[in-house]
C-alpha cells in the first residue's frame, strides 16, 4: 500500500492507494463499485439531470495528518497516483480534492472536503445505501 501526504494552507490529509481503491484520510474508501464512508454520514440523493447524478454525504471533519513526513502534493497541483488523478484546491472559503477515477469505475469523479463529498456518475446508474453500524456504504449499480 502507498500513500501520499496532500497539503492545503493549514490541512495535510493522508491518500492511499490499495489495490483498486483509493483511501482518504482513514475514513473514505473509493472502489470501482462502492464508496465507503464513516458511520455518522448524512447521505442524500440528488434528482439526476440529463446526464448527471450526484450524491451528497455529510460527515464529521476528516482528521488531518499533524505532523506528514514529507509532503508529495501541494493544493493547486495536479498528480496522477495510482490510475487514479487528485487534483487538489485551497480556496479561502474552501478546500477540496477531486479524484478522477479510472473507465473500469461506475462513477466519473468524487469532490472530497473536510466535511462533505460528492460523488458524480451517469444518470443511468442507481445507488443503494447500506448501513452495517460501522459504515455507510454506497453501492453503486
């Protein structure tokens, strides 16, 4: 398993890749078919536009790394990491990371913040939401 060290203004958040998936923080796992979230997430569905649909989760602040290492990536860089491109943004309201998933996947790009993620696939797909009282897990179909 690698990782890297993504830093913002005052925020350093740990990325791992492990086989096909791509963890955030500990805490969010991006899989070709699922996306696991932490327990205490908030998820709503979006009506799908003509091409779009997104789901929003609402969670509690992803823990950052206090002390990284090093530092791979800075906000406002680009990186490929793994078959996966993050794309990182500090804004003064905002920071974020955007993961652009490879083809094999069933959903184009995820939008990571502290607090939130949006998850953007084709109109044509359908989610499911499993609660097991350690994670929320977004099925993907």
């Amino acid at each position: 398993m690698s990782s890297i060290y993504v830093k913002f203004k005052d925020y350093v958040i740990e990325v791992k890749v492990h086989g096909n998936a791509l963890i955030v923080a500990d805490s969010i796992v991006l899989d070709a078919r699922s996306v696991t979230l932490p327990k205490e997430s908030q998820v709503y569905y979006a009506e799908p536009k003509v091409k779009q649909r997104v789901v929003y989760a609402f969670y509690n602040e992803l823990k950052g790394v206090e002390r990284p290492p090093y530092v791979d990536m800075l906000a406002g860089e680009r990186r490929v990491f793994g078959s996966f491109e993050l794309r990182a943004v500090d804004m003064d309201f905002e920071r974020y990371l955007t993961v652009v998933t490879p083809g094999s996947f069933l959903y184009e790009y995820a939008i990571i913040t502290p607090r939130k993620l949006a998850l953007v696939t084709s109109a044509k797909r359908d989610f499911y939401l499993e609660d097991t009282g350690r994670r929320k897990i977004i099925h993907i179909v």
